[in-house]
C-alpha cells in the first residue's frame, strides 16, 4: 500500500509490514473533515497494473476488507467475520472512494456495487453520506473502467482527465458553436443516458501546472473552456491535478474559482 510521499510519516504494522500505520494522516483527515472538507481515497493509478480481482468472490472480499480499513470505526469487520481489522488511519474514516484505473481491469463492477451496498447501509443509519468516485481518461468509452462507467456502478461523480489525450482542455475551440475534438459534451450524453445514478456529477479535470500532465491550459483558453462545460446540466465543478502542482503555481486557482 503506497501512500506516496505522505508514506514518510507511517510506520508499518508489526502484524502485517505490507501495511502502514498512519498517524499523522489520521490527524489530517480529522482535521480536514472538521474543516468541511470531503476525503476520498483513490484506488489504481497510472501505474497499477494488477488487474483488478480474479473472480466476483474476490471483488466483494476486497471491498468488504476496504471498508472495514478506511470506512467508520463502527463497520471494522472484515470479509473473514474478524474484527481485529489493521487500520492505517486509526480511528479517521475516509468519505469515499475513487477509481484511478488506467489500465484494464476485472471485476470492478461487483466491488463497487458491494461498496455502494455498505456505503447506503452506513448512510441509512447514520445519515452521512459516502462517496463512489472515478477519474477516467477523456476519450470515451474509457477503456479501463468502460465495465463500471456502463451502468453497472453507480458514481456520485466522476472527475474526467481532460489531459494527456487529443480532447483535452487545450483542444477546446474558442467561439465554436460544436467542438471537434475537446469532448465534455460526450460525458454529459453519459451522465444523461447510461449512468447508473441519474444524479452523477461530471467534472472537468486539468493539470495544475505544466509539470502536471501534457495539455496544461491557463487565461482565456482555460476560462473558456470552463464557462463552456458549466453549460451542461451534469457539470459538477473542475477537478485539478494534484495538490502539489497547484501549491507552486500562484494564481492558478485564482483564475479557475473566477471562471466558475
């Protein structure tokens, strides 16, 4: 389990050294969350390459186990019935999870129905609301999680790589009245006719800095394309990549939230 460069603050469990122990993560969540700030943990990324699960029996598993880690204290049995489950957030619960899959992968859609199960089950009881989330890539279907993205998982919203391909953000036509090639409109058609929550927001994701992905936008290019995608109904806001990129590039966030 890869924390990234938050990984320097854990330690790993003496019962398990795969795993991390996480404290100082665990106070940022809290933290964060008392701030009212939503926290959602990706799973995949661009350089997992795994597969996803051998079998529908080992997709439920993981999610059960999943939740059981990183969800609310009161749910910590894990798939086997054990309730001495490892948590490398302690007592911190994440908001949700992420689908960062950027390669093909199996059986990803009966883990996220499971995880949706246990997600409602949570919320029913308490009344806080948890989160399924994706980050395909921009040209549709999305290759990797074209199984999930097809109506079988239902997202609460998904954050489109608007990067790294031919319709990214800096394809975006200025004045044009129909777009060749930047394809917001083609994930609006999703979010209207295939996805299965009718109520999934669409985000447009770009790179916080050119150091981030290739096709960084900035000024009227990206002003532009913002106020053209916020047309669209399943529009939920503009997702940036990553945190660390757009800490070093004063003003970027000045010029999204003025757009929006």
């Amino acid at each position: 389990m890869n924390f990234a460069n938050a990984g320097d603050n854990c330690t790993t469990f003496p019962e398990d050294p795969s795993l991390l122990d996480c404290p100082q993560i665990e106070e940022d969540i809290i933290s964060c969350q008392a701030a009212g700030k939503t926290i959602i943990l990706s799973l995949g990324g661009a350089t997992y390459s795994g597969g996803g699960f051998s079998s529908s029996t080992d997709a439920v598993a993981t999610a059960q186990n999943l939740w059981a880690m990183f969800g609310p204290t009161g749910s910590n049995s894990s798939s086997s019935g054990s309730s001495n489950v490892l948590r490398p957030f302690g007592s911190a619960a994440v908001d949700g999870f992420d689908y960062d899959f950027e390669s093909a992968t199996s059986n990803m859609v009966p883990f996220g129905v499971e995880l949706r199960r246990l997600m409602d089950a949570a919320t029913a009881s308490t009344g806080k609301k948890y989160y399924i989330t994706a980050a395909p890539q921009c040209p549709y279907p999305d290759v990797a999680n074209q199984e999930a993205l097809a109506g079988g998982v239902a997202f609460d919203f998904i954050m489109i790589q608007f990067y790294n391909n031919a319709c990214g953000v800096t394809s975006f036509v200025q004045g044009a009245t129909t777009q060749p090639a930047f394809n917001f409109g083609v994930w609006d058609t999703w979010a209207r006719q295939t996805s299965k929550n009718p109520n999934v927001k669409v985000m447009l994701g770009v790179p916080a800095n050119t150091g981030a992905g290739a096709g960084y936008a900035e000024g009227a290019q990206l002003s532009a394309a913002i106020k053209y995608s916020a047309q669209f109904d399943s529009f939920g806001g503009v997702m940036m990549w990553d945190m660390s990129q757009l800490y070093a590039n004063s003003g970027f966030l000045d010029q999204v939230t003025g757009a929006l």
